[in-house]
C-alpha cells in the first residue's frame, strides 16, 4: 500500500494542473476558437454556438471524472477505498464517460451524413470505439471494486 500512497501525491498535482487548464480552454480558447472560425469561414459560422456548447460540454465530461478521481484518491488516502462512497464516484465518472459518449455518437453520425471526405467521420468513429472501450473498463472496473468491497466487508464481519 506504500506505492499507493506515493502516487497519490503527484497524481493529485497532475490533476490539479490538468483541472486548471481544461478552465481555461473551456472559458477562453474553445470560443475563441469557434468564434474565429466564424469569420474566417462565414458559410460554416451556424456552426458556431453548437460547436461551443459540444465542446464545452466534453470539457466538462472530464472535469467531472477529474472531481471523482481525486475524491478516489482521498478514499484511498484514508484506506476507504473498498466502501460504498467510491462506489458513487465511479458511477459518477461512469455517467460522465456515458454522456460524453452519447454526445460524440450525435457529432459522428451529424458528420458521418454531411461529409464529403471520410477522414473525420473515421477519426470520429474511432474515437466512439476508443470511448465506448474506455466507459466499459470503468464499468468492469466499477464491477470489481463492488466484488472486493463484499469481501473486505465479509472479512470484517467474519474477524
């Protein structure tokens, strides 16, 4: 449990400086980006505010699994990780996967129909598998912590 508790640390700085950059690109680059984008290329500037919300909305799609990460860590921090809490915050970071998914299978299949070059819908459905894969690790992972929160909790009541 030592290398656990050594990881914790730096992986809390990273988050922080990841959390930290995703507001600014969420406030700041990602509409500045789109507005930019709409004076450069008029006929595409209905795309404008869609765009902004996706994106905005994915952002935060990771700022949620960010928020449950770092509440795992402190479970893990305080050996609570085997308890019902974590379970709530992989459900969470399992919604946030699920919701980021849901949104990027619409903007796939908007630009699977519209397209005239089958570069981007093919990224875009590889990015679909890459996610769909990504959410059901969590879900199998979610499975598991479950299973050794019954056995901690059966070994507890049996000591």
């Amino acid at each position: 449990m030592l290398a656990e508790h050594r990881a914790v640390a730096p992986l809390r700085a990273f988050l922080v400086v990841l959390f930290g950059i995703l507001v600014m690109l969420q406030t700041f680059s990602l509409p500045g980006q789109f507005a930019h984008m709409a004076e450069e290329s008029p006929d595409m500037a209905y795309l404008r505010w869609p765009m902004t919300a996706v994106a905005v909305f994915w952002v935060l799609c990771v700022q949620v699994v960010i928020v449950a990460t770092w509440k795992l860590l402190t479970l893990v921090k305080h050996d609570r990780i085997f308890s019902d809490g974590a379970l709530r915050w992989v459900d969470a970071i399992v919604w946030a996967i699920t919701a980021a998914w849901a949104v990027l299978v619409g903007v796939f299949l908007y630009v699977g129909f519209n397209a005239s070059d089958p570069g981007l819908p093919l990224l875009l459905f590889l990015m679909v598998v890459g996610v769909a894969a990504l959410g059901l690790l969590m879900v199998v992972m979610r499975a598991l912590l479950r299973q050794a929160t019954t056995l901690r909790t059966d070994m507890e009541a049996v000591i």
